[in-house]
C-alpha cells in the first residue's frame, strides 16, 4: 500500500515537470544553443528505438508480446514525429500544426497526438506486463 502511495505522489508531483517538458512555443534565437543541439542529438537515438521496435515486433510474430510491443512500436512513431515537430519549431520557428490547422486546432491535434503516444504506449507496456504473468 506504501508503494501505490509514493508512486501515485511522485506521478502528481512529477506531472507538472512533464507537462512543462511537453511545451513546443519556438524560440527566436539567430544561433544554435546547446538545446537545440542536444534535442538534434534525441533525433538518431529515437529513430534508432523506433527501428528496434519494429524489428523485435515482428520477429515476435503476434501473440501477446508482440501485439504489446507493436502498439509500442507505433507510439514511438507518433512520438518521433512530435519531436521531429519540436525541433523544426525550435531552430526554424515554424510551427508546422499551428501554420496548417490554426491556433486553435493546432493545440488540440497536438493534444491529442501526446495522448495517443502515452495511450499507445500504456497499452503496449500492459499488453507485455499481462503476458509476462503466464
């Protein structure tokens, strides 16, 4: 009970970091600084999660892992492009959903795209945690 307690209070208390991570307002920076340097470095690494993802779901074939692993698989995309999205906003202020859907609309596909690749990825993760207790 201790245990659900402490990670239900570290979960709150670590939500308001999270959602200030999430933030995707460009900068107006003539130079590269060190985080738009580093967020360029994040770019390799994730596609190289995502290539791995997808191999280990399909050498799975199926099943429960598999079927976890590809629903992992698909929010790492998700989440590539969301952060392919941050770093053109960063280094070229070019707000690519703004600019295409608008202020308002923009907002919510970008909601709703951080909300499919955590909701992609809880899934994936249970689907692997419910196959795991066999």
């Amino acid at each position: 009970m201790k245990k659900r307690y402490f990670l239900l209070t570290s979960g709150i208390f670590l939500m308001n970091q999270t959602l200030f991570a999430q933030d995707h307002s460009a900068s107006t920076t003539s130079t590269m600084g060190a985080e738009q340097i580093f967020g360029l470095l994040e770019m390799p690494f994730l596609a190289i999660a995502l290539v791995f993802s997808f191999l280990t779901a399909t050498r799975l074939k199926g099943g429960k892992f598999g079927s976890g692993m590809t629903l992992l698989a698909w929010g790492f995309v998700v989440m590539a492009l969301g952060h392919l999205h941050m770093q053109i906003a960063h280094i070229f202020n070019y707000n690519i959903f703004k600019n295409i859907f608008g202020d308002v609309f923009g907002n919510y596909i970008w909601f709703i795209a951080l909300i499919l690749t955590w909701g992609l990825s809880a899934l994936g993760f249970y689907k692997i945690y419910k196959a795991s207790k066999i």
